[in-house]
C-alpha cells in the first residue's frame, strides 16, 4: 500500500511515544500482568460463538476437526508475529501502530479505522446475542422493548467497569474469563469419559470432496479466533510489554484453542450426529448426556452470559483503545487522546452510545436485515488490520529494520509472517463477497475522515498545499 500522508514508507514518521505515555499510576489504574493479559487475549477469543460451533460444523462430519487444526495453526502463526511486532514496539495501539510505521500515516489509518468499526459493531452483536441466553434465565424476550433494554444493559455495565479505571477492567476480565474457561474445561475434559465413537458419524459427511468439506467448515471456524492482538492494542496499558505481550497472546491463543478443539470433539462423542445436526444448543445437549436431568440449558446459558459479558468488557477496552494511539499521533480526533486512570474514556463512551444506537436500531428496524449486514461488515473489517499488520513485518525483515531479531531468528520469523499472511488472506476469502464488498464501502468512507484530519494537522503545522 502506498502513503499518501506525511510519512513515506522508506521514512516512516518519527515515533510520537505518546501512546506509551507515563502511566496514571493511581489507585484506579494499574497496568496488567502477564495473568490478565492472557486473559484479555482468551476473554476475547472466547465469546459466545463456541456455544453453537459444534452444531454449525457437525454437517461436515468429523473431517471439521482438521479444519479446525489448520486454523489453529494458522491463529497460532498469526498471535507469534504480533508477540515478536510488540517486543519490537510495544506501544498501545497495535496493529495500528506496526501499520503506520512501516507503511506510513494513510495504511495506520485504515488499520485504525477498520479496527474501530470492528469493535463497536461487535460489541453490538454480541449484546444482541447475549438476551437470548439471559432469556433462559429470566424472560426477557416477550417484548422487544424490554430485550432492548437488556442489551443496553449489557452493553452499559462493561463500560462502566472500563470508566472506572484499568485496575477493574483487569479484575472483570479475569473473572470473567476463569469463570467462562472453567466450565468449558468441564465439559471438555469431562465429555472424553462419556466419549462414544458411534455419535461421530462419517468422517466425511456430505458430497463435497475432502479439500472441499475443509474449506467449507473452514469458512464457518475462520473467526472464531479474532481477538488474538487484544494485548498487543492494550501493549501500553501491560507491564513489561515486550517480555508479556508475546507470552500472553501465545497463552491465551492457546487456552482458547485447548477449549475449541477439546469442547468440539467432546460435544461430537456425546450428542448423536444426526441430533447435533439440528441442535440449537449442542453444549446443552452435551451437559445433559453427561449429568442426567434437563439443566443443562441453564448451566450453558449462565456459562455463555459470563463468557460474552467478558468479552463485551475486553472489547469495549480494545474500542477506545486503537482510536487513542490514533488521536495522540493526529489522525483520529483530539478528544479520543483523553486518558483517565489508565483507559481512554472519551473512545469508550463514544463505543458504548454507537453500539447502544446500533442495537437500538436492531430491535427497531425489524426484518429489514441491515443489522445483518453490518455484523456481515465486521467479518472484512476485521481482517484488514491483520493483513497490515503482518505485511508490516514482512516489510520490516525485508528491509533489514530487524531490531532485536537474532540473525537465526530470521528466516522463522520470516516464514510465520508468510504464513500469518496467508492466514489473514484466508479471512478476507472466507468473509465472502457480500462481505468484502459492503466491507470496503465502510473502509473508503474512512478517507474522508482522513482527509479532514490530514487537513487539519497541515493547518496545524503552517505548511502550505502543494
């Protein structure tokens, strides 16, 4: 990608450090350790879809299970280069930041802006998502108004956690994440005593080929494990970030991987086939195999609550943070650089009352899908930051800018770039046309805003047009 902002590519802006700004050391902020970073990575890994993934890959038979290790391969691939970008600059932002050094203003904009839009609307959906297992603990759907209200309500106490300082976010976070993992670990671990190989049905279900029943699973799993950059966008706010950032989003990757793949093939070994197919709640159906009674619904549903409200605090900390590395360098608006005790206040209201609006919309808009459609968006959205990002780094060992790289370390890192690459490239095919094309749409509405912001700085600067 060419720059068209203030920086070439082979003279990339000096570093504005500000994102990596003296810390608000006070009682309220508090940056993270290695336990919770990992469980910032896991917490956002880790949302809601996990709790249907059996049920939307059982179609393909067994052979999912394949496609779900090359995925894993592929995320492991990807949280390894951003863990060798962040010991190399460990500054909040991420993504965002790998971008613009290495390619320059405009590229570090659309990282941002993309990363952006990915969250807010997310944080949207997964709200969205959430009334309906709240629903099976307490009614909450039998008017749209008052399931409205309690994915404002979702939506809002996250914030809340966030506005009150870094110190409860990581708290929330890790709570939030022991309890989600634990239970899962659960039926993981537990369903392998209840395993069964005749509920596994054909290997290969289907008339596609082998290479064909891979790529379809493959499209339906490709996102389950966006979130693996959660602490290289939060590096800033994680002590000792270019010794913890890397380990953390190994440990988390890993941790959510350990629970993809064992949760899937536990559910597989103890839910008939030809039932998991149609099952709108498979881990439930798992539960009750496995304990006897009928409250597996309920424990699943109390178990996805936590898990999404996790997830909802984690990317609601991620939203305010890509649009702060962004505002301290010029490119996004001043008022998104205001930090108070250790977090980003003015992105996270500004997340919480676009989502809230978003999901206000969604009960209110009916059948008209355009909810749908921007949920749709978020699938390319969020994939354009990791092409950037792992294209920064090709870029950086290409050019020899190698700074604490071994030199035998070269052609290992060059090699998970390549693949980091591919795996990123994987995500924009699987995201589908629909996708892709609204997708941009959403992307080039961005230049606008970086138009009116270059223009400023230019202002700003005294420099005159050329």
């Amino acid at each position: 990608m060419h720059d068209t902002g203030s920086a070439p590519p082979s003279a990339p802006a000096p570093k504005q450090d500000a994102a990596a700004a003296p810390h608000d050391d006070g009682k309220h902020a508090r940056r993270f350790g290695l336990p919770i970073a990992t469980c910032l990575v896991m917490g956002n890994i880790i949302g809601g879809g996990i709790f249907l993934l059996p049920a939307s890959v059982a179609p393909f038979g067994t052979i999912s299970l394949v496609a779900f290790a090359v995925l894993t391969a592929g995320a492991i691939a990807l949280a390894l280069v951003f863990g060798r970008l962040a010991e190399r600059d460990p500054r909040t932002g991420g993504p965002y930041v790998y971008a613009r050094e290495a390619f320059g203003d405009f590229a570090g904009f659309l990282a941002a802006w993309a990363y952006w839009i990915t969250t807010w609307v997310s944080n949207a959906a997964l709200a969205v998502a959430a009334v309906g297992y709240l629903d099976v603990l307490m009614p909450v759907t039998d008017h749209k108004w008052t399931a409205c209200l309690a994915a404002l309500v979702l939506q809002l106490l996250p914030a809340l956690a966030n506005l009150a300082g870094t110190r409860y976010v990581g708290a929330v976070q890790l709570v939030a994440t022991v309890l989600k993992f634990l239970p899962l670990l659960l039926v993981a671990v537990g369903g392998l005593f209840f395993f069964d190989p005749a509920n596994l049905g054909p290997f290969r279900a289907g008339d596609d080929s082998a290479l064909g029943a891979v790529s379809a699973a493959a499209a339906i799993l490709l996102f389950s494990y966006l979130g693996v950059e959660s602490a290289a966008v939060s590096a800033g706010e994680v002590r000792d970030p270019r010794r913890n950032v890397g380990r953390a989003t190994i440990l988390g990757t890993l941790g959510a991987a350990l629970v993809y793949l064992l949760g899937t093939l536990a559910v597989f070994g103890t839910v008939a086939h030809d039932k998991l197919i149609t099952s709108t709640a498979p881990f439930s159906d798992a539960v009750n195999v496995m304990f006897g009674g009928s409250w597996g619904g309920t424990a699943v549903a109390l178990a996805a609550l936590v898990s999404m409200v996790g997830a909802l605090n984690g990317w609601t900390l991620l939203s305010a943070q890509t649009p702060y590395a962004a505002a301290k360098d010029g490119l996004f608006p001043s008022a998104f650089a205001t930090k108070r005790r250790g977090v980003p206040t003015v992105g996270v209201l500004v997340t919480v009352v676009l989502a809230s609006l978003l999901t206000v919309y969604n009960y209110t808009a009916g059948p008209s899908g355009v909810f749908e459609v921007l949920v749709l968006v978020t699938t390319f959205t969020a994939s354009v930051p990791y092409l950037l990002a792992t294209a920064a780094q090709i870029y950086f060992l290409a050019s020899g800018q190698r700074e604490r790289v071994r030199r035998g370390r070269l052609v290992r890192d060059a090699v998970l770039a390549c693949a980091a690459f591919g795996f990123s490239m994987w995500l924009v095919a699987g995201a589908g046309y629909a996708a892709v094309y609204q997708g941009v749409l959403f992307l080039f509405a961005g230049v606008l805003v970086y138009a009116w912001m270059a223009a400023r700085r230019q202002r700003a600067a005294g420099t005159p047009s050329s």
